[in-house]
C-alpha cells in the first residue's frame, strides 16, 4: 500500500527500488517561522547507526530519486531523505515565496526536529547547491559533505526569464510535457535503457501534487540558486567528497574540477561511463565511495 498523499499513478510502479521507496514515504508536520501554519513535510528514515546521511534531491525531483542508493546506504548506517519545501510531495503553502533562503529555513527546521544531530549532508544536482548553501549557513550541522554531480558554479534556470505571466504558465506547461520530461530523463542517463516508464514515473508522480506549478513558478522567478563563488566556496571546512559522471550531459565535467579547486578539504572521484545520475545509474558503486568516505 502506498501512502494516502502519494498519487494514484505510483500503483503504476514496476521496479522493486521504486515501490519500496514510495511505500516507505512519511508525512510530518514541520513548525516553521516561514508560515503560520506546519509545512507537510515528505520524507523517508532507513536504518541505523551514528552519523546519519541526509539525502538532498535535486530541481524538480523527490525523494523517489534516491530509490537506488538509499536502500544500498541504509543496510551499513541511518539515512534520511527529504523533499525540499516546494518539490516533491511536501506541502507548497501559500504566502511563501518558495526562495533558497526559505529552502534552508525548511530544511533546517527538518533537521531540527527529527533529526537533531550532525549529518553527512549529500546533494546531487540542484541538491548540491542547496546542501553547499546549508553547509555554510550551518556548518555545526554537517560533518562531512558529499557533492553529486553538484551545481552551484552555473548561473540560474534559463527559464527564469519566460517567469512573467502569462508566460510563466506556459513555462511550467513547457516543463510538464511528457515528451519534454522524457527527453530531459534520458539526458541524464548515459545508459538510455535506464531511462525506462518506471524512471519517468517516479521523476513526475509530484507533477500531480497541488501547487507544483506555482511553486516551481515562484523558485524560478527567485533565481534559484546562483554561482556561488569561488572566496565562499572556500569557507567550507568540512570533508567534501566530489562524486562526477565522466559522461554528464547536463553539467558537463569542467565544474567537477572548479569545485574540487575551490572546496580546499575536497576529494574529486570520477563515476566511470557514467551520466548526471551516477546514484541511479551506478548506485553499488556510489554508495562504496560515500560509505568509504563516511569512516
């Protein structure tokens, strides 16, 4: 059985990693100072063990993205994920403006309350960014950081300038395509064949969640997150481990460097024949070197 405020569509699901993971999501309300009212936050909690890994997703994208790789980290230590305020199944509340400070806010108030511990904080794509922000604001939180294909050396969205009514509608209509969200999935993979009806399910089940586009709208408009800078890149003192696909279509690999340049505790390791989505295209391989790197 899936959860009630998981849509229908996940009845649809046919690999074992993506049924289990959707039937594992969790709802919590989280008291926060960005709405008078809770935040329904979406999450899922995995195993046990000291220094627990949080798993941020990336733009557009839920929790369902690490159906892979949390199970493979769960089996040797704790692992939480969480959809970001505006993304995935959590609550899109209205008044809020759906900004990167408020993503932090959120996901701070996450950690604060069930959480409650130093993380092994791991991002991947538009997840870097905002675990590469939270690092900095927080950094008594993280003890180690883990970079996944990681943006955060790019300007924003290039959709940002369609963002003015009504093109900010049509913008998001854009993105919700079928054939436009099939094309951007195979994009990310170098194996075509991963890009299968299972992976586009779990990368538009949240389409369905009410308020997506407006949320999306709203993050948008906002610049999402910016290039951060190289002085500021180099503030962050933790451990930081740089996991790239050597064949990233969507980011390229130049950044891969640039971050490993900047970040001054960092390692860079190269995922092998692999796209933007090496914890979904080689998940066994992912979690070794985040596993390796948690001691």
């Amino acid at each position: 059985m899936f959860p009630s405020f998981i849509p229908t569509a996940a009845q649809r699901l046919t690999e074992s990693t993506s049924i289990a993971l959707a039937q594992s999501i969790e709802q919590i309300a989280i008291t926060t100072p960005l709405s008078p009212q809770p935040v329904l936050t979406t999450y899922v909690n995995k195993g046990s063990g000291t220094t627990p890994f949080l798993l941020i997703h990336g733009f557009d994208s839920s929790v369902l993205e690490y159906r892979r790789l949390l199970p493979l980290l769960a089996e040797h230590n704790e692992t939480w994920a969480v959809d970001l305020l505006g993304f995935g199944f959590t609550d899109r509340p209205k008044g809020i403006k759906f900004g990167i400070t408020d993503i932090k806010t959120h996901l701070y108030y996450f950690w604060k309350t069930l959480i409650k511990q130093p993380v092994i904080l791991v991002g991947a794509s538009m997840g870097g960014a905002a675990a590469i922000d939270f690092t900095l604001t927080y950094p008594e939180i993280v003890k180690k950081l883990v970079l996944i294909d990681s943006a955060g050396l790019a300007s924003g969205s290039v959709l940002s300038k369609f963002m003015f009514p009504p093109l900010d509608y049509l913008a998001s209509q854009f993105l919700r395509n079928p054939k436009v969200r099939k094309s951007i999935i195979r994009s990310t993979f170098k194996n075509k064949s991963l890009a299968s009806l299972d992976a586009e399910l779990c990368a538009g089940l949240h389409l369905e969640c009410s308020n997506w586009n407006k949320a999306v709208i709203a993050f948008t408009k906002s610049g999402g997150y910016t290039a951060f800078r190289f002085k500021k890149l180099g503030d962050i003192q933790q451990p930081t481990l740089i996991l790239w696909g050597d064949r990233d279509q969507i980011l390229g690999t130049v950044d891969a460097k640039r971050f490993k340049r900047a970040i001054p505790n960092s390692k860079l390791i190269w995922i092998q024949d692999c796209g933007h989505v090496p914890h979904l295209e080689q998940p066994q391989i992912t979690a070794r070197y985040i596993l390796e790197n948690s001691k």
